[in-house]
C-alpha cells in the first residue's frame, strides 16, 4: 500500500515536470502569444498634402515628385495614371515592390478618381492596404481655380486625354525620385519629424495605439475623411 507521504511526493513531482515542459516549449502557442511582438510601423500619410498635390500638378512626373515629397518613409510611391474616358481620371499611388512596372493589388497605397460634374468636376481619394479607411469627401474643381496643367487641361475646348494608354513610373526612375526627395529633406529638417522605420523621433518604442488610427489599426492622416462604415475620422496632420 502506497504511504500518503509517497503520493504527495508523486503528484509534486507531475506537477512540476508539466510546469517544466510547458515553459520550454518555445514553439507552443502560450510562449508565441506572450513573447512575440508586432509593431505597426506603417508611416502616416498627410492625406491633405496628397489631394493638393493632384490638383496642382502639372503631370505625371511632377506628381511623383511631390508625392514621394510629402511621404515621409524610405520607400518610393509609383503613381500609375489612367484616363477612363474623356473627363474621368484614376490615378494609383502604389510600393511597385517587384519592380515590374506595374500595379498589382497588394502593392496599392491609394487612388484617386476625377470625374466630371455639372458645376466641372469633382475628385475623391480612397486609401488601401495598410491605409484603407481613408476615404476623403468629394472635392469640387470648376474652371478659374488654381491648380495644375494635369487638372485644368480638362477645361480646354481643345481638350482630349493624354492618357488612355496609361503612364506609369517607370522603375529606372526610382533613384532619381530618391535623390531629388533626400535634396528636399535635407534642405526642409524641420518638415521632417521619423526616423528611416517610420517610428517619430524621440518617442521611445511602446505597444501604446498611435493617435491618428482609423478601422482595425490603419494609419491615416490628414485633416479630413471618413471612414468607410461611415463614422468620422479624428486625423492629424504630421508636419507643415
């Protein structure tokens, strides 16, 4: 017959081998959930800043510059540029990650959509990927505003789009929209507050949710939008 004392013993002795086998585990779900981390580093985007440079740019290539301009991470934004009939226009911000010259669905950061209205015209952008959320209002444009060649062409009687064939960046030019957005950071210190992961400098590294975050922990940015399941976005605007 087995002496209580011998039971004890044995049960402690389970006891602990379980505690022991579970705490090395390292590939057991517990030791995952507890010990792996995940850090949103997307980089906020100045969705303002971005509206305003499609209407005042004066192609294509000068949208890029002033896109990759207002970006303040270390990738490059491709814009891919399409006119669907005569007055409608999308344009596509995207990471051309492959290199491949074209735009491929998890690649997109935004569009834009340009179509005609009664009064002249109206424009609306709408984020995705890791920016989906972001959905602006629509913003009207009529003749005698102030804007770029690309949006006030449209106003011409002699009008006819340049881009249905569609323009892309072409990936050779990457570098140069790298060199010309380093000149502009150098040359603008102050407009530029993150470091190259796209974490604001001298803001220790926490789990604490970053203001500025639309549905399901997307970056925004901006001073407007709304969200897509129609409840309003508090944006921020990053630099001046």
């Amino acid at each position: 017959m087995i002496s209580k004392t011998k039971l004890l013993a044995s049960a402690l002795a389970l006891v602990l081998g379980v505690g022991a086998g579970a705490g090395c585990d390292s590939s057991g779900p517990e030791r995952t959930d507890r010990w792996a981390t995940t850090e949103n580093t997307n980089v906020k985007i100045d969705w303002d800043k971005v509206n305003e440079a499609y209407k005042l740019a004066d192609g294509p290539e000068d949208l890029e510059k002033r896109i990759n301009e207002i970006y303040e991470g270390d990738e490059v934004i491709s814009v891919s540029v399409k006119d669907e009939d005569d007055k409608t226009q999308v344009v596509t911000g995207f990471f051309d990650k492959n290199t491949n010259g074209t735009v491929e669905e998890p690649e997109k950061i935004f569009t834009i959509k340009r179509e005609p209205t009664a009064e002249g015209a109206q424009y609306q952008t709408t984020g995705h990927g890791a920016y989906y959320g972001y959905h602006s209002p629509f913003l009207g444009i009529a003749s005698g505003m102030m804007m770029g060649m690309m949006m006030s062409n449209m106003f011409m009687p002699s009008y006819a789009p340049m881009y249905r064939q569609g323009y892309t960046t072409n990936p050779s030019r990457v570098s140069q929209l790298q060199q010309t957005r380093s000149s502009y950071r150098a040359a603008n210190p102050g407009k530029f507050q993150r470091s190259q992961s796209g974490r604001t400098y001298n803001r220790p590294s926490t789990t604490t949710r970053p203001s500025g975050r639309t549905g399901g922990g997307r970056m925004g940015g901006g001073r407007f939008g709304l969200a897509r399941a129609g409840r309003a976005v508090r944006p921020q605007r990053l630099a001046d």
